[in-house]
C-alpha cells in the first residue's frame, strides 16, 4: 500500500524534475531533505498529481492515480496563504468535509476535534487571511487532517511555529505518517525513511548515521548538533536527539 | 493622515469584505421564479429600465434587506457611479441607463450567490460543461481578491515604513508601479489556490447535491451572461 511517482520529468523553465522516484508507504514518516530550491514543492505537488507532468506515473496502491483518489491524498502547502479559499477559519477547515456530503453536525464535530487538537478553536470563526503566520500554518494544516486523507504530503510545516505548536504539529504528523519537506533537523530522528532531492532525482539515504558522519546531509545542522557528533560520535548524537525529539513529540520515534 | 489612510485603506477593507461576503453558503430558496423573470427583466429589457426596475425591485429589496449582500451590493454600485461619470457629462441617458444595469445584475448576481452558494454554482457550471481549470479559478475568485487587496495593503505599510514620501502624486505613482508585481503574485497565488482546491474537494463534489435551485440560477445565469453581452439590443 503506497503512493508512487516513477520517472517524473517537470520543467518550469529548466528542468526542475528529471527522472524523480518517490514512493511514501502508508502510516510511514519519511522526510524529503534538499537544497532551497532544488524542487521539493514540485515534488510533492507531482506526487499528488497536481501537476502535468511531461513523463512520470503516480500509482496509488499499485493501480494508476485517478481523479476519485484525491480524497486519499493530502497535501499542505508551505505558504498557508497559498490554500486558503474560504471567508471563516471554520469554513476553511469544513470545506472538504461538505464536499465529501458529510452532515452538518459531523462537519462540526470533526472540525472542532482538529481544532482542539491543534489548539486553534479560539480561531474558528475568524478570518484566515487576518491570523499570524503560525496560526496560518495550523489552519492549513487542520483543513488536511480533518478529512484523515490515507497519504499526507507535507511542505515545511513546522517553519515558523513557537515551541508549543512546534512539538503538537510534529506528534501529529509523525503519528499518522507522511512525506515531509524539511530543513529542520529535529524531523531526522523521527523518520523512518530520509530521502534527498538532487539535481532533479530523489536518492534514499540508508545509513543516517554515515550521513551525519560525512556531513552529507543537504541540512544546515545546529552547532549543538555538530558539538554532539564531535564528541560523542553520530550514533550517540542520534541517540540523544532521538530522546530530544521523544520528549518533543511524547512519541516513539523509529529506532 | 495621507490619501491611503482616509480613502484607499477603508475602500480595500470594504472590498475586501465584498468578496469574501459573496463565499458564504447556500441557504433555502426564496421566490426562484421571480428571481429568474427578474433576471430576464433586468438583462434583456434594459433598453427599457423603467419597466424593468419594477421588475427588480422586489429582488433588489431583498438583497438591501440582508446586511452581508447590502455592503458588496453599495460598493459596487459606488464604485459604477464613479467610474461612469464621463458619461454623465456627454449623455445622463446613458449613465443611468449604466448604473441601473450594473445595479440590477449585481443585486441580481448576490441573490443568485445566496440561492445556491458560490460553490454550488461553480459546481454547477463545472457540471454543465465549464472547463474544470475556469471553475477553480472563479471559486477562489472572492478570497483570491481580498488576498490581491490585502497584499496591496502590505505593499503600501512597507513602503510607508521605509519613509516613502506618500503624498497624492506620489501614492498613485506607487500604485502604478505595483500593480505588474501585484498582478504577478496574485497569478501565482491563484494558481496555487485552485491547485489546492483540485486537492481539497472541489475533485470530488458531486453534483448530486445540486437540485432544483441551482438548474434555475444556471439557467438565469446564462440568460444574464447573454442579456449582458446584447445589453438591452434585444428589444
């Protein structure tokens, strides 16, 4: 059970994807790790099949993606503003639970479970367009939850955020499992799977702890981090920010 | 305080309003009938405004009477009345004649939005053939507006906090100039708010939902569109 892109080619003006693999299995943390710019966005955008490729194929469960899929796969933008279509942040969120027929009593509970969970119910009948960046983030990414899409794509979602919805956000997605782009290392000792997008072309990376030992992470790592490694060496340093992020989270992270 | 402050800030907090008044939800329809006579009225029959104001008056009431369809349907009719007064000068004819058509069908156009929700008539539209890229784009056309506002808005604080002279000559030439850049980001804003609601839903409403009200309003709709584009020629 997986959501795949094979061979994806997309150019906007230059190549941006060239031959791009990704497959995302469901309830799997994985984490897509790149340059700026080297098209992460573009990356999750083809996997939910938001884009026209020139070559590729995205499979859902091993049969061709086709348009009734779309309710099985979520995606949230790095920009909230970018998603927002809606005049109330609960008609944000309620959007495509009215869209699926559900009731108006299941659309309020639900959109109030998320809410809560995400501490944003203060919010609700605001204006999405008039919250902070951080609120933005929260209510982008609750008007994905809500409808528990079975593969959720992620795009920097814990940019910008304070501690506490920093460590709520992560929890979130890394208990249900989904493809995260991210320059922030704390998602590394969650993920089951690392990838890196280079040159247009997705490699896994295998041995985490190799990479960090070679510095070949395409991630600015945090001086503590660099300190860690230094003296106790990568899998220690893993260790460590494993329980880091156990703390962070109050989850089990992937060993 | 400068221009932006008294006349343009409160003018984008309307408009802004304005287009996110037209988003909300469908409620039960009143009077489909008259609104669709009305609508054939108001369109076909400018030529002769006069009857046709008696026609859509009733709807034009209803409309005032509701405080979220009141504020887009004053701005509008403002905004008509400004942009139309050249014509007063050469023929008052014809600038009633304007106001009063662009008064009726917005009147018109915002009980409609009400009848069946501006999402049930995207939804409908797609339905009856509109390309799917054209719907995604008209259902993120009200709070793609406001955004457009908002980052103008934006624009105009940062300019001010870099201690830009804003003085009258100087404020519309600022506008001038940042209305390429302006247009840009909101194309780009669009594109990512219709890719979102191709993720989001609109993929997978069906139409199902859409019964009795919304067949007339698209009807209506399309007699308005034709109504519009003969603009009174028909009698």
């Amino acid at each position: 059970m997986a959501l795949c892109l094979e061979d994806a080619w997309f150019k906007y003006d230059e190549y941006v994807l060239k031959g791009a693999s990704i497959c995302l299995s469901e309830g799997e943390l994985a984490i897509l790790l790149g340059p700026m710019g080297s098209g992460k966005s573009t990356l999750l955008y083809a996997l939910a099949n938001l884009l026209p490729l020139e070559k590729g194929r995205i499979t859902l469960d091993g049969e061709p993606f086709r348009e009734e899929d779309r309710k099985k796969v979520g995606i949230v933008f790095q920009d909230p503003e970018d998603q927002f279509f809606n005049v109330t942040v609960f008609d944000e969120i309620a959007y495509s639970l009215r869209a699926l027929g559900f009731s108006d009593h299941e659309v309020e509970s639900k959109v109030k479970a998320v809410a809560s969970k995400l501490g944003i119910e203060n919010l609700l009948y605001k204006n999405p367009f008039k919250l902070s960046y951080g609120q933005k983030k929260l209510v982008a990414l609750a008007s994905v939850l809500v409808y528990e899409p079975k593969y959720l794509l992620v795009d920097e979602p814990t940019s910008n955020l304070d501690k506490v919805s920093y460590g709520k956000v992560m929890s979130l997605i890394a208990e249900r499992g989904a493809l995260v782009t991210t320059h922030e290392v704390d998602w590394l000792p969650l993920a089951s799977k690392v990838y890196v997008l280079e040159d247009g072309k997705v490699r896994e990376v295998k041995d985490v702890v190799k990479a960090l030992k070679d510095r070949s992470l395409p991630v600015p790592l945090p001086t503590s981090w660099e300190v860690l490694i230094e003296t106790l060496g990568p899998e220690r340093a893993l260790d460590i920010m494993r329980e880091k992020a156990r703390k962070l989270t109050v989850l089990k992270p992937q060993q | 305080m400068n221009l932006f402050d008294r006349v343009l800030k409160p003018l984008n907090e309307e408009l802004g309003e304005a287009a996110l008044a037209l988003n909300y939800k469908s409620r039960p329809p009143k009077y489909p009938w008259l609104y669709l006579a009305s609508l054939l009225a108001s369109t076909a029959l400018t030529a002769n405004y006069f009857f046709s104001a008696i026609l859509v008056s009733p709807i034009s009431v209803f409309v005032l009477k509701d405080r979220r369809l009141r504020k887009p349907l004053a701005v509008t009719a403002a905004f008509s009345a400004v942009v139309s007064l050249p014509i007063l000068v050469l023929n008052s004819y014809k600038f009633v004649n304007f106001n009063f058509r662009v008064f009726s069908s917005t009147a018109l156009g915002l009980y409609l939005a009400s009848l069946v929700g501006w999402d049930g008539l995207v939804v409908a539209l797609k339905d009856v053939g509109l390309p799917t890229e054209i719907a995604l784009a008209l259902r993120s056309l009200p709070s793609q507006l406001y955004s457009f506002l908002h980052d103008l808005n934006t624009l105009v604080i940062a300019r001010k906090a870099r201690g830009f002279d804003l003085s009258y000559r100087k404020l519309w030439e600022l506008l001038a100039t940042a209305i390429g850049s302006l247009l840009v980001k909101g194309m780009i804003k669009s594109h990512r708010a219709s890719m979102a609601l191709k993720a989001r839903g609109l993929a997978f409403i069906t139409s199902k939902r859409y019964t009795f009200p919304t067949i007339i309003s698209v009807i209506a709709l399309g007699v308005s569109v034709l109504g519009v584009v003969l603009g009174g020629r028909l009698v």
